[in-house]
C-alpha cells in the first residue's frame, strides 16, 4: 500500500504523539508500505522553528528511510488564544501547498493526525483531491476537550467547530481513535467505520535484563518523564508532599510551563526528596525508567477520551503506576491491575500509598509483572500496527 500521514507535529520533535506518529511510520513501512510524510516544521515545544528548518516555506527529507515533507507554520507555545489558534490555522492552509506532491504519490490512504481540528478538515479535502481513501486519526476529541480544559465556552464558535467536527466524521472513509471513548462517541456523532487503535508500546525498547533491582532497604524510586505543563500539576505535588519521609524520592524529566516554579520548590527544599533532571530523549528514556520502582502518571483534569501515553511506557518498563486522574485511563490500570487510582489533588491519599508501597516490595514486583504482561498482550503497538496493516488491506477497495 501507499501511505500518506499528514501532521503538524513530527520527528525530530520530542512528544508522545511525535513518538507515537514516528514508531506508526516505521511499522507501516516495515511491512512493505510505502509511507510519505507531510508535516510542518518542527518547533515544539519551544515554540521556535529549529535551526535547520528556519526561512523556508518548505523542506523535503529523508529521516530514517521515510521521504518527509515539511511546510512552514506560524510556531508558538503561547497560551493566549490568538497564537494558538494561528498556530493551528497556519499549517492547516500551507499544507493545502502539498496538493501536487501528494498526487504524485498516487496514494492508496491519507492518514490525518487531529488535532488540530483543521488539519483534519484540510486532509478531507487532500483525500478528495488526490483520490485517496481519507483516515481521519483521532487522538484528542475537538472541540469538546476545548471545553473540558476551559479554553472555549459554549456559544457561536463552539457550535460551529461541533458542526465541522461531524463533518469529518461522516466524511472520512475511516476513523480512528486512541481509546474505546473515542471511538464511540466518533460512532454517535457520524463516524461510518471506526477503528480502535491505541496508543500503546513497543516493549522491545525496554530490556528488562538491564534493569537493576533497587535495595530493599533504600528508598523507593518515583519517577514522572513527560510534559511540565498545568495540566500535569507536577507543581503541587511538589509543594504538598514530602519524599523523602515517606521512604521515597522523586525524580522528574521534562520541560513546560512549570518547570521554573517546580526548579524553585526544590531549591527552597531540598530535605524533601525530589530531583529534576532536565530533558530526556525517546531514546534514552527506557533505561532511565527502568531505573525507578514506580511511576507518576497524573492528569489535573479528566478529559474525556484521553489515555496519557505514559501509561504504555510505564507498562512496558515493569513499573507500577501512581496514576492521578479518572477516566479511561484509571480503568486500564483498574482492569489489569497495574498500580494505583487517586482523585485529583487528593494528596492524602497519594501519600498514604507511597509510603504503603515503600514498606511492601513484594506487592509492587506483582504489580511489576502485571505491567510487563499487559505491555506484551494488551498494549503491544507492533502487533496493533500488524492489526492495523491488515484491517486497511481488507478495507482498499
């Protein structure tokens, strides 16, 4: 087959879904597709179109045997709403410029990656265009997580995204989305044929014959990789809880919106257990997870449909979950067993556990297992991509 995947975010960026794209493209291709990438300059999440790519309107590359081209957006991270939305709005009009490349490709499917909303609207008409069957890949539903953060209010606008959104549903030959709550409500809003396809892990990247068993008789190691954002509220975990008197430590990598006040809290305590150490890449995050006994995984705010992907990495390094949040996310690691389930800023509660599991090693090497078997049975993205590969053939014509 031949694949097209349209994105605005993409390698050599560092991200969970930029992670996610790059390991569906190397699958896909590993297969026997051929896989083309449209995609905009990287720039996340600095907000700053990286050197390489600067002063240019559009880039073609190869990155790892797959032909990649790149057309220039307006970058930010800004939290205000005009440059977000400009953000959004300018890839999905100068990726309409990839109209003859595409058609040159004589594509078999168009994969969209949305959010942004847009983006999925540009893909619909590239498909039509182009003559290819158009997927519309859900990772986050728009604009109703909009709302749940906060970010739009009900009204004119409101209702206009909600009236392009079930365009896209009822127009895409395919869609798919990353959590059963997805799928779903794609099937009550238009959604014709959908696929539930996770966002999972490939647990070959996490050799557990390099991982070290930690002292009994020293503290627990917790650690949170990922986003320092307000919707993680890394933060106040910071502020609320003392490590180091529970028999624990916390060790965080990342970078975002907190990651100053969270540098702060820990110089102006130091006796409280809690280390950052910067930014971690895709590659060398297995081996740091795996040096730790347990991970964070917390969401300040439930949003409807959302599986943080940490979830799968954790699963995979054999680690058990302290996971922050509700939703469909709380019910995979109810299901299999796989860590803890604490309400939002329920700091009680998350202490009473650390200090449980720093006093029990023998409940968390179950859990232990538990993890590693659901990231080889369950959440196994090479076997979903296999999956995938065959649900597409079935569905060419």
């Amino acid at each position: 087959m031949r694949i097209g995947i349209l994105t605005q975010y993409f390698k050599p960026e560092m991200g969970a879904a930029q992670n996610r794209l790059y390991e569906l493209v190397q699958g896909l291709q590993n297969l026997g597709n051929e896989i083309y990438v449209v995609t905009g300059m990287p720039n996340y999440p600095s907000g700053k179109i990286f050197d390489k790519y600067k002063k240019k309107f559009t880039y073609k590359e190869d990155i790892e045997g797959t032909e990649i081209k790149r057309y220039w957006l307006y970058a930010s991270n800004s939290r205000k709403t005009i440059p977000r939305i400009w953000n959004m709005l300018s890839f999905s009009i100068t990726s309409f410029f990839s109209l003859s490349y595409l058609r040159r490709k004589k594509l078999d499917y168009l994969i969209v990656e949305s959010p942004p909303l847009t983006l999925a609207w540009t893909g619909r008409w590239l498909s039509k265009f182009i003559g290819a069957k158009f997927i519309a890949n859900i990772s986050d539903l728009w604009p109703l997580s909009a709302k749940e953060l906060g970010a739009i209010s009900e009204g004119r606008i409101y209702r206009l995204l909600e009236k392009l959104e079930r365009n896209i549903y009822t127009h895409s030959d395919i869609a798919m989305g990353q959590s059963e709550e997805i799928v779903d409500y794609i099937s009550k809003h238009g959604g014709k044929l959908t696929y539930l396809f996770r966002n999972g892990v490939d647990p070959t990247r996490f050799d557990l014959s390099l991982k070290k068993p930690n002292d009994k008789n020293s503290n627990i190691k917790i650690i949170y990789a990922g986003l320092l954002g307000y919707a993680q509220g890394i933060a106040d975990i910071c502020r609320s809880i003392n490590f180091k008197e529970l028999g624990a430590e916390f060790h965080i990598y990342g970078n975002g919106g907190e990651q100053k006040e969270i540098m702060n809290l820990i110089e102006a305590n130091p006796e409280n257990g809690i280390f950052y150490h910067g930014v971690v890449t895709r590659e060398e995050l297995p081996l740091i997870l795996m040096g730790a006994d347990m991970a964070l995984v917390p969401l300040v705010k439930n949003i409807f449909g959302a599986v943080p992907s940490k979830i799968y990495e954790a699963m995979a390094a054999g680690l058990p979950i302290l996971f922050i949040g509700e939703g469909e996310g709380a019910k995979i690691i109810k299901d299999h067993k796989l860590g803890f389930i604490i309400h939002s800023k329920d700091f009680t509660s998350l202490r009473n556990i650390i200090k449980n599991a720093s006093m029990d090693r023998e409940m968390l090497q179950k859990m232990s297992n538990n993890c590693r078997q659901a990231a080889n049975n369950n959440f196994n993205r090479p076997k979903q991509i296999v999956q995938l590969n065959k649900f597409l053939e079935a569905n060419l014509n």
